[in-house]
C-alpha cells in the first residue's frame, strides 16, 4: 500500500517551553482506519493540528498525498476533512448553508445531490433550514461532521468525534467511517472509546508525552500483548489458593468462589490441563469454566502505565 500521509521527525514546543510532540515519525497507508490512542495531554490533538495545518510544526516535515503541509499548504490541505473537538459554528446560519459553504472553501463545485446525501446520512435532511443556534449538541456535532465530509476529503481526522453525544450519532458515525473506508478514504480518529477503536481499526498507534510508543497492526498487538484468562468457578468458596498451586499464575476472588488464571497467548502450551488435575488433586471441586481475552483497553492502560513507570 502507499502512504498517504508521511511524518518524519515532527517536533513542537509551545511557547511556555512545554515540549508537545519530541520526534514524531509515523507512515499513514491509504485507505486504512488508524486509531490513536493516549492520554490527556499526550500529543493527539498536537498531532492532528499539525498535520492540517492549524499548528506550525517547530521540527520535521508532513507530507500528505505528497504535498508538504506547509511548502504547498493549499493543495495538502484540500484533501483533509477535520471534525475537531471543539464545536464551533456560526450560530444564525442554516445547516445546509454552512455545509454548502465548506464545500465551496476547498473550491469544489457546487453538487446539491450530495450534500443532500450527507445530510440525510447523518440524520440532518429535517434540520437543514435549522440555524445552527437551534440546535443540540448532538445535533451540532453532526454538522461538524458534514462540513469535514462536504469536500469529500481523501484523509479524514476525527478528533474525539462521538465524545459526550448520543448513541444513535455514534452508530451513524460508524456506518458512514465504514462506507468511507469502503471507497478508499483514509481515516485517523481519536477516541475515548476504546472499544470503537477495537472494533473498526486497522492499526492503533499508541502516543504518551509527545512520544509515539509503537505503532502495529491491531490483531498483532492484541497477539503480542494480549492475555487470556481463564475463570474458573469453585462449588465451594475456599479462603486461599492451596500451596500446591502456587506455581501457577493464580488470583482468588474477594468471596473465594473463583479462581483467574492467566496465560500467555503466544505460548505453545497453556497448561490449562495440568491445572485443572493439580485443582482436583488439591481437593477443589469445579462447577464451570469460561475463558475471556485482554482488551484493547487493558493492553493501552499497561503500556502507558509502563511508560509512565
């Protein structure tokens, strides 16, 4: 695949001295769903901002459908969407107006078919002689999201795009991510939910103090970092593990009714079978079983515990 957007080296220090982003370097391939995940603070929006050109960068170069970001602004910047966190639209335009309008800026012509689409897509068809001060913030977020797609943008951003809105906007968002990408778009999102990111991303990058801690395939990582867990519920509760399991990787439940064991998924053997002689040989009596896998989640939360370690 060819990448899209190329970052070599970005570096930003804002102007108090608080060092943003420190080197950052990462290939973005065309067409596939890349999630960005860290914590407040970490450099997500920085990086994003940079890459459309809100922010200058203090070091390094971004390229994006080969055009340098700042060396050629206009041309890179015409094949970026963007829906930021921030809403902010002006309040006494109408809906379409203000899509129609973002359309225009990036001087595509003018195609009411389209817009229209977007519109009804995002549930906005009703809503689109509404000023923007009338409506919800749910509501508001949708139109975000129809301006970033009004100039049918080849690299979408979406930074934080379904934060504090409801149910039904992030369904609709996610039908439209997957109708993108189904046309070749490039989409990089931020997101809280790190179960979205599980379940629609390609790749997931993971960025702590400005630093990008790795960036990998999704079910490459969950292989590499993942663990399995097995449950293992006890017919009678027992107040401790017994010393002939101490070998084995074992957590006992606050009320003694369940035993965790934890293995590695990358092992050639579990040692589940021996296990569970050992348990019986120890006297416990199982009454069910059932295993559960490492989430994106849990694999993000250790590795920035680790960086911050």
């Amino acid at each position: 695949m060819t990448a899209i957007v190329e970052i070599r080296n970005l570096r930003k220090t804002y102007a108090g001295g608080f060092e943003a982003l420190k080197g950052v370097s990462l290939k973005i391939e065309e067409g596939e769903i890349l999630a960005l995940l860290g914590p407040n603070g970490a450099g997500k929006t920085t990086l994003i901002s940079t890459i459309c050109g809100i922010t200058n960068p203090g070091g390094g170069s971004v390229t994006v459908n080969g055009h340098d970001v700042v060396a050629d602004y206009r041309n890179a910047r015409r094949v970026i969407g963007l829906v930021p966190q921030e809403i902010n639209l002006e309040p006494f335009t109408k809906v379409i107006d203000t899509v129609k309008f973002s359309r225009g800026l990036f001087g595509k012509p003018r195609d009411d078919a389209y817009i229209e689409k977007i519109l009804r897509q995002l549930s906005l068809w009703d809503k689109k002689d509404s000023r923007s001060m009338e409506l919800s913030g749910g509501m508001k977020r949708r139109v975000l999201i129809a301006k970033a797609l009004a100039h049918e943008p080849r690299v979408l951003f979406l930074d934080e795009p379904t934060a504090g809105v409801d149910v039904e906007l992030r369904k609709d968002m996610w039908e439209i991510v997957a109708e993108l990408k189904a046309n070749g778009v490039t989409i990089i999102l931020t997101t809280h939910y790190i179960e979205e990111a599980e379940a629609i991303a390609d790749r997931v990058g993971v960025i702590s103090k400005g630093e990008l801690l790795l960036i990998e395939e999704k079910d490459a990582l969950m292989a590499r970092f993942g663990q399995k867990h097995l449950q293992i519920d006890l017919q009678d509760p027992t107040s401790e593990i017994p010393k002939s399991l101490s070998d084995y990787d074992l957590t006992l439940s606050d009320d003694g009714g369940c035993l965790q064991y934890n293995y590695d998924t990358r092992g050639e053997r579990t040692g589940i079978t021996q296990l569970l002689n050992d348990i019986a040989a120890a006297g416990l009596v199982l009454r069910d079983l059932r295993t559960e896998e490492s989430s994106l989640e849990e694999i993000f939360v250790s590795l920035v515990r680790e960086e911050v370690a």
